[in-house]
C-alpha cells in the first residue's frame, strides 16, 4: 500500500493475478483506505456482487450503489467502474466531474479514451449517520502567491498582480463571471477557485497556471481545513464551500496526467462574500 496524494492506493502485488475478483477487491480496499487482507473476496454474480461483500459493507454501514449509465457518470469522489481492454474486465477507481481513472490496481494504466461498461458506487446506508465531522479551522496565515484569469474555457491563464472581488462572481475578467467557463457560473462555490503552491511544486516540472487552473495560488495555509469556514484575503472575505477535485476536463489541458496525482490535493472551490481587490502578497487567515 502507498499513498499518492492523499488516497491510499491498495495494489495487488506481483503474486496475484489481476482478475475481476481480485482489482474488485483492491478498489474496495482504496475507497475503504483499508488493508486488502479485511476485505473479504468478493463473488462476482451475474448483475452485481455477491451476498458476502454486500453483507459485509452492510456492516460498516454502507452499500453497493449501481451506476445506471456508467460511461457519463460523473462523481466528486471515488466510484468503482468496470472496464474491459486485451486482457479481460477489471475494475477501477473512477474520479472526478467528469470522471477518470485515478487508480488502476492492475497497474495495467489509462486505456485512453475508453469508458466504463458498468459501475458502482459505494454509498453511506444513512447519510445523516456518515456525515464527517467539520474541519477546524487553520490557524497559520498564508499568502496569495499568484493570481491568474482566463477569459475563457481553454483561454490561457493570465498572470494579474490584482485583481477585483466581486461578490458570488468571482474575479473581474475571469470565466467565471462572465459564464465563459467550463462549468456554470453564479452556482455556490463556482466563483473563485484556489491551489496551495505546495501541491505546484510537488510535480516535476512544477504543476503551471494552464495546468492547475486555478484563480489564486497560495502558500502557508491548508486549504482543505477551509471547507466550511470564511476566511479573508486581504481585506476581501471569501467562505470555502468544498474541494476542488480534478477531473478529466483538468487532465485534458495538462501536459501529463495529473488526476491520480491531484486527489484530495486539487485545492478549494470558495464564495466570495464581500467586494474588494485581491493582490499578490495579500495574507490569508482564517475568521
């Protein structure tokens, strides 16, 4: 088992064979960020999988949520697909809006641009029961390192050394305000988008604006403990709404493949709650 980002890979080792039993099991494993020996071995059945597996995520209080059309399914977090290549069907963890494969534990690789022929989630039996607890708020202040706008869905990110705030937009300039973007604007969480210069400087060569695409690049604070909370930037005041996963759009405008890679480490999708002009060099603090 090995961490990349912070998703725990389970792979099946060199001594067993990558069947549908076996990858079946090893995706359940990463999901669960459990040991592969506590997750019995499934049976696969003619519609879905067996009693046993069932009954035994039952017993964590989850379920086996079956994808009705696993080729457009897309999903912010891990779900299972089964995909077929010159080997036979495995399965794999699929990520993302739009989804991709993030972890394959055949460690055969991307299959390009095929899809998924099924698929499943693994869903909570009661969510108000599996509702995680609330991240406490950081207590380090950070800083704004760059900020980049794009007129644009695929329009190049132009570096700003400013930039105005504008309440449940976004940046002044930006695809998000104009509804030029990829994804719809004016939606909670939709108009300002940040990535810590940490996660950047992870990747070699260092993860670019067109790459991450991203508004602001930051530094000194964890942005995923800002879920939930309002924080400032400078003197303008944002409230974090939820992580900002990667997904294949994101891969497409790489120059490498970076979603396995961005798991959890993606950044932050934030309201702005009060205009103003964000500037390089602005400190970042919790409220």
């Amino acid at each position: 088992m090995r961490t990349v980002g912070s998703m725990r890979e389970v792979s099946l080792g060199d001594s067993i064979v990558a069947s549908e039993t076996a990858t079946l099991r090893a995706c359940i494993a990463t999901i669960l960020e459990a040991p592969l020996e506590v997750v019995p071995e499934p049976v696969i059945e003619q519609g879905g999988v067996g009693f046993r597996t069932v009954r035994w995520l039952s017993g964590r209080g989850l379920g086996l949520v079956p994808v009705a059309d696993a080729a457009s399914f897309a999903w912010a977090g891990p779900w299972i697909g089964w995909v077929r290549s010159t080997t036979g069907r495995r399965a794999v963890v699929m990520y993302g809006v739009p989804s991709g494969i993030a972890w394959d534990p055949a460690g055969i690789g991307e299959l390009g641009d095929g899809q998924p022929e099924a698929g499943f989630v693994i869903a909570a039996g009661d969510v108000a029961l599996a509702l995680p607890p609330a991240a406490q708020a950081p207590t380090t202040t950070g800083a704004v390192d760059g900020i980049y706008l794009a007129e644009a869905a695929g329009e190049p990110a132009q570096a700003v050394d400013s930039a105005r705030a504008l309440p449940d937009l976004g940046l002044e300039g930006d695809r998000h305000v104009t509804g030029e973007g990829t994804f719809p604007s004016g939606l909670p969480g939709s108009a300002l988008t940040l990535i810590q210069s940490e996660v950047c400087n992870s990747f070699t060569p260092q993860l670019g604006p067109d790459e991450h695409r991203r508004n602001i690049v930051t530094s000194g604070i964890d942005l995923d403990a800002l879920v939930g909370h309002e924080f400032v930037i400078g003197g303008v005041r944002c409230r974090g709404m939820r992580l900002c996963e990667p997904c294949t759009v994101q891969q497409g405008y790489a120059s490498r493949p970076v979603l396995r890679e961005l798991v959890h480490r993606g950044g932050l999708r934030a309201d702005i709650v009060t205009e103003g002009v964000l500037r390089v060099g602005d400190k970042i603090r919790a409220v």
